[in-house]
C-alpha cells in the first residue's frame, strides 16, 4: 500500500533536523573535519594589490613560507596583478579585501564606482575617507552596499575565484548596520567573512547578536601585531600567539611587503603598518622560527577555502 505523502516525508524530515542539530553542536574544529581539540590556524596576508612589494612578498609567503591564505584591493593600483596571479595559481586562496578606506598621506584611490555615484564615500577630492570613523560618520549604507558589490563583481570578472571577504582596516563592521550588510553579502555569495565568535557579546543590537550566532565560520581568535609591538619587532608578538594558541579556527592576520623605495614612498610619515613593518612581517612569515614553533605546538595550517567548502558550498 502507497503510504501518504507526509508519512513517507517524515522520517526524512526527523533525519534533517537531527543532523542541523548535531552540526550545530559540533565544535568549528569537527565541523572542518578535524577533531574537536584540534588547533587550526589560517594565516592570512591582507592588502593585495596596493604595490608590487606588497604582491611579490605574499605570494612568496604563500609558496614557501607559512601563509594560507591572502585578500585583494580591488580600487588599488596592482590588484590586476593579483588577479593574474589567481587565474595562474587556482589553488591560491585569496579573497576580497573590501576597500572603503585610503589611509595614506600621497597614495590614494577611490571608488569603483566613481565619486558622483557614490559621494558619501569619498573626500573633496573623491578618494576614499582616510580612516574608518570618518568614513563611518559620513557613508551612506545604500552605496556602501553599490561599491562593495562592485568590488566583489570586480574580483569575480577578474578572475579570482574568491575564497571570503574581509574588510579594509576593520571598515566592514564599523557600525551595526554595515556588519549586518556585510554579513548578508557573505551568505549571498556563499563565503565566509572575518568575524570574530564573540563580535556582538556587548551589544545590545539584538539583530546583529542574532546576525552573528547566524554566519558559519567565525573565528575562535584573530590576532595582529600592535603599535605597541613594532619597536621590538612583531616576531616576539606572533611566536608568543602561536605558543599560546587554543583549540578552535584561529586567524592570524599579517601586512606583508619589502622596506624598499616602492613601499617607502606610497607609506611615508606613516610608520605603523609601513615599509619596515610589512618588511618584518614578511621576514617573520619565511623564517624558520615560525615553521618550527607551528610544527612544536602541533598547530595544523588551514585557508579560508576549507571554511567555504565545508561550511558554505551545501549551504547557500
């Protein structure tokens, strides 16, 4: 006898929720396949595209040091050879590094868009605002979301097969409603975004707790070196992360490029995250102090392609 339909849906439908409920309840670690104690670390190069310097460096890192993974500036004047750099190396894993900011004092860009379509974005001289409270005081969230998309077409037409987005100097959750944008346009392109697990654990934005406990792939730590660190140099800041390094999806972010002409023209009177800074990450990235503390403190290297893969590819 042919059962009714609801009967039959049933079983499937209790097998379903029995296996999102389960998924939920699994640590980020065996949700990636891995064990539940396991130590995953991505180490990731923001700012592709701004110089060559920038480009050379991390890509060498990511060939023969220890960085996983990487992000583009789609505005900046070598995102076009990132991207030729993408469609030769598929397995690179690189991202979209939304770029709503130009922190430099002679070095600018501004909007894919152009300055007349989205105005709120731009300075008097149509470049980016230069920092993110200036930018977050006076941006419209309509054109936010017009460049940002333009951004990622760009990347997309370019041809980078992106892994994530992640936002120039933190300018993507600037303010609640710009995170909850950001969020939305990492589900719709079926990505992970750089967010911390606890971002929201202070808000009282009920939505964007719930926007948060809501985006898959978030991380466990992410780490970065400080003004305070740079005069010793970052090496001591970034050993000292990975000795102290805990169970979860981890993310280490670096700044990587060469203490040259190039690097020292585009980030003059500006030291922090400058030529000599992106100099010592790149070093720190090649050396082999780090691939010896990774191998010691039984930290597995993972790319944000695994997050995507495992965790958005079925799912959006």
């Amino acid at each position: 006898m042919k059962l009714p339909r609801p009967i039959l849906l049933a079983p499937l439908i209790l097998l379903a929720a029995k296996s999102l409920f389960s998924h939920e309840h699994l640590t980020i670690q065996e949700q990636l396949g891995y064990p539940a104690d396991a130590k995953l670390l991505i180490i990731h190069a923001d700012d592709l595209g701004v110089a060559h310097s920038e480009n050379v460096a991390t890509f060498q890192a990511m060939e023969e040091g220890v960085v996983t993974s990487a992000s583009v500036m789609m505005p900046t004047p070598w995102a076009k050879e990132a991207a030729l750099y993408a469609i030769k190396n598929p397995e690179a894993d690189l991202g979209v590094h939304i770029t709503l900011t130009a922190e430099w004092e002679t070095f600018k860009w501004g909007p894919m868009l152009g300055a007349d379509t989205v105005p709120s974005l731009v300075d008097a001289h149509g470049h980016f605002h230069p920092d993110v409270a200036t930018f977050a005081a006076k941006a419209d969230l309509q054109e936010i979301e017009a460049e940002v998309r333009s951004q990622i077409e760009a990347a997309r037409e370019a041809g980078i097969e992106f892994t994530h987005l992640d936002g120039h100097m933190g300018s993507m959750l600037a303010t609640d409603e710009i995170a909850q944008l950001y969020f939305r346009l990492g589900k719709e392109y079926g990505v992970p975004v750089r967010l911390h697990q606890h971002h929201a654990s202070h808000s009282d934005n009920q939505a964007l707790k719930s926007a948060v406990v809501d985006m898959p792939g978030k991380v466990t730590s992410i780490h970065g070196a400080s003004p305070n660190d740079f005069p010793e140099g970052m090496a001591t800041s970034y050993n000292q992360y990975l000795r102290e390094l805990e169970p979860g999806l981890n993310l280490l972010v670096l700044h990587l490029g060469f203490d040259h002409a190039e690097m020292q023209a585009i980030t003059v009177n500006h030291p922090l995250w400058g030529a000599r800074w992106r100099q010592l990450d790149y070093d720190w990235s090649m050396s082999d102090e780090a691939k010896a503390i990774i191998e010691e403190e039984g930290i597995i290297l993972v790319d944000w392609r695994l997050v995507k893969e495992k965790l958005f590819d079925k799912a959006y």
